[in-house]
C-alpha cells in the first residue's frame, strides 16, 4: 500500500501551511517584527513544501516499516 502524488501533494499543503505559520509565530516573538516574520513564514512555504514532497515520495518508495 502506497501514498499516491495527490495525497502527497495533500499532506505537504497541509503541513507546511500550519508550520509556516508557526514559524511566522516564533520569529515574530523574538524580533518584534511583523514584514520579517511574514517575509521568513512565505521563504518557508516555498522552500520546505518543495523539500517535505521530496521526502515524503522518497520515503514512499521504500519498503522498511510497511507491512
């Protein structure tokens, strides 16, 4: 049994949108700053969603803990 590309796809929407923003949270807890919060929380969106799909097929390739 396998994650399809769609449900992939759904997952690194999902996880990266929610992280993001609490990443967006914590920089703006140490600096005070809402643009350089919200401008670090968009690069996270981009560069990590690309990042956690790769992973995510990567790890769906393999056959170690699938019964």
């Amino acid at each position: 049994m396998t994650d399809g590309h769609r449900r992939s796809l759904m997952k690194t929407v999902s996880y990266r949108i929610s992280s993001s923003i609490l990443t967006g949270a914590v920089v703006f807890l140490f600096t005070g700053e809402l643009f350089l919060s919200l401008g670090v929380g968009a690069f996270d969106i981009l560069v990590k969603s690309i990042w956690y799909y790769s992973h995510e097929r990567l790890w769906n390739g393999t056959k170690w803990g699938k019964s």
